[in-house]
C-alpha cells in the first residue's frame, strides 16, 4: 500500500518539483518546456498504486495547476 500521509504527500511533492542549485523551486517564464529524467525505486505496483489513487493526482501533475 501507498503511504498517503499529508507529510509524504509534501516530501513527494518537493522530490517532483523543479529546484535551483538554492533549493527554491525553478521558473523560468521564458521556458515552457521542462523534461527531466528521474529514476525512481518502485515496483511496477507500487508505481500503478500513486497513478490510480485520485488523491495523488496533485502530487504527480506537472503543470501545478490541480491543488488538493
């Protein structure tokens, strides 16, 4: 099972985010295209679990623009 403690949620959040070389997170008005490549240590399940959980959609969508 996911752990979806608020706490989790927030360090999730931070690991998926864009940050510059001071820890703020990066925005570049000019740019609107960002790709980044990141592996990350979890089962195919565990993956599916985060992507199918409605309450994680905050946290794994990119453009900011879903809060909650």
């Amino acid at each position: 099972m996911v752990n979806s403690s608020p706490a989790h949620l927030r360090s999730l959040e931070h690991m998926m985010t864009a940050h510059d070389s001071q820890g703020s997170p990066a925005h570049d008005p000019e740019r609107r295209i960002v790709s980044v490549s990141q592996f990350v240590p979890a089962t195919p399940q565990q993956v599916f679990e985060v992507l199918a959980n409605p309450q994680m959609h905050s946290v794994i969508d990119g453009s900011g623009s879903v809060r909650g």
